[in-house]
C-alpha cells in the first residue's frame, strides 16, 4: 500500500472509530472494571461475530451486555436457558387462529439485533442447535417460511463453568459458531470495593443512554474491510492455526499427545476479523502482529480438542493454545 493511500486510511480511521471510545466509556459509567470483556464484545460486534462469555454467576456479564445494547440503542432480547425451554420459545411457533381457520406466524425473541442467550449450557442439546441456523445462516426457519434476520445481529451467549451443577456442554458444531470465547474473571480488589459502593444501595443504578448508531456499527464494518493487512501477518494467522492441527511440523511435537483436534478453517478466517476488528478499536488503519497475538486466545482456545491425556495432565486448550504462541516465530 501506498503511503499516501496510506495516510489517507489512518485519517479515515482516526475518525469513523472515534465512537468506539464514548462506547466504552459509556458503558464504564455502568459496569466497573471488565475492560477485557468489554473490548471483545465490540470486537465480536465490529467483526460481526458471535461472542461466548464463561464465568461464574454474579460477573456482570448480563449486565455488560445489556449495557452495549442499550449504548447502540439497538433491539435487545434476553432469553434464559432452562432445562425446559423448547426451540419454539426461541425462534417462534406457528399459531393457529381458530375463528379464521388460519395458521399465522409468531415470531420468538431472536427476532431482533442482540440476543443475550442467558446460561446456554442449562438447556439441552436440541435447544443450543437452535441457534445454529440463525447463528450461520443469518435466517430462521418456521413451518415452511423462511425469515431473514438484521443486517445487525449478533447473539452472546453466557455459560457457567461445565463442572457447575446442572449444566450440558455446548457441542463442538455449536461452540464453532463462536467468533470468541471470553473468560471473565473476578474483579481486583479496588474493583470490588468500587463495585460495592455502587450496587449496595436500594436507589435505582446508574443508567446508560445511547451514544452511537447501529448504522456507525454497519458503517464500520465497512471500513474493517479496507484495513491493511500485510502478507507476513496473513502467514502468522495461518501459521498459528496450521500449529494447532499438525504441531510436529511446526517445531511443537510434544503437543502431538495432547491435541486430538486443531482449528477449523473458521478460525483462520475468524482470527483476521478480529485482529482487524482489534485494530480499528485503537484507531490503527493496518493490523500489527500485536492485534493478533492480543486476540489469538479468544479466537483459538475453543476450537481446540485436547486429549484425555492433556486432561490427565490437567493441560486445559488455552495452556495449549499460549504455547504455540510463544513458539510460533513473529513476523
């Protein structure tokens, strides 16, 4: 790329992205600390990729999420997953008007722009494949009518820890879906004591007013497509990926007995949005080797299949995954 053309990007850049900042500064008058998972939420929303958040109850994770939509001003649903939730009280249901001999169509809570898929893994396996065809697809299908979703949709789903109580794992096909998987951890000290001083009251809590658009989100987009990636950086996403399917050949065979499973080809094509999406967050007009090393664990850890022995060894896929990362060569 020119470096003319170049100036004229980062100029571009510098100004279409300059909302990103009041969003999550806007949503830091709401949700104190989880600057992490804030910043992967918008990355999934700018990359137009669904985002998994895992962590014990009470991290404020519905409430981060519900913040970002209300921030957009876009349609949100939040739809809680039981044992007993049917797909129908998803996607919606064919109904029957009995005066009219009729059958007219009730659309579900999916029909909108984000969809908080509350504790996914507390529902059984035939609810989460629900979400698979308008997760891919884009479309819901009921009775024989096919619906198209919003340019703008996006579902994040939460889940508890696999060894809490009453949970199913996700199936592989599903958890695929996933641009991201984020760990949200507990809160520092500092942030507990702020988190207290807010919440311990019997006021209402602060609220979040919108300070973008989706169309700037649509607009964005966009842009993420004109961001400069150079060859050496498309090798390294490659690179990464291919470690984690064939790990001999890239110089990490004692991961051979680990791995059962690497990346799909999703998570080649995954990892490029999101470094870019990582990129266009700190107002940069070409993705650094940085955006995807910053990004690469959200991206790979659940794509990867260990083996019961990496189990036996208490090896999880994201001590996998920081291996290959520091043994991978940096362009």
């Amino acid at each position: 790329m020119a470096e003319h053309d170049l100036s004229e990007l980062e100029d571009r850049i510098t100004t279409e992205s300059a909302f990103t900042d009041d969003l999550l500064d806007e949503i830091g008058q709401v949700v104190v600390g989880q600057r992490y998972m804030i910043e992967r939420l918008l990355i999934g929303l700018l990359a137009d990729g669904h985002v998994l958040l895992e962590g014990v109850p009470g991290l404020a994770k519905t409430l981060t999420v519900r913040a970002l939509s209300s921030a957009l001003g876009t349609g949100f649903q939040r739809v809680q997953f039981t044992p007993d939730l049917l797909p129908a009280d998803l996607l919606g249901t064919m109904v029957y008007n009995q005066k009219e001999g009729t059958f007219s169509v009730k659309k579900g809570p999916i029909f909108t722009n984000v969809v908080l898929a509350d504790e996914i893994n507390r529902s059984p396996a035939k609810v989460q494949s629900a979400l698979l065809e308008s997760m891919q697809e884009r479309q819901v299908t009921i009775g024989e009518e096919t619906f198209a979703l919003d340019d703008l949709f996006l579902v994040l789903a939460t889940q508890n820890p696999i060894e809490q109580e009453g949970t199913y794992p996700l199936p592989e096909a599903q958890v695929d879906r996933f641009m991201l998987k984020i760990d949200v951890s507990y809160p520092t000290e500092d942030e507990e004591l702020e988190i207290m001083r807010r919440m311990a009251r019997t006021d209402d809590p602060p609220s979040v007013t919108s300070v973008a658009t989706p169309d700037q989100i649509l607009k964005a987009r966009e842009l993420l497509n004109d961001l400069h990636v150079d060859e050496r950086v498309e090798q390294y996403i490659v690179d990464l990926v291919l470690a984690s399917r064939d790990p001999s050949s890239h110089g990490l065979g004692e991961l051979e007995p680990l791995l059962e499973y690497g990346a799909s080809p999703r998570a080649s094509i995954n990892l490029n949005l999101a470094a870019r999406a990582h990129a266009f967050l700190r107002h940069q007009a070409y993705v650094t080797p940085g955006d995807v090393r910053a990004i690469a664990m959200d991206v790979l850890q659940h794509r990867l299949v260990i083996t019961y022995e990496a189990e036996a060894e208490q090896v999880t896929a994201a001590d996998l995954v920081e291996r290959i990362l520091n043994n991978t060569e940096v362009p």
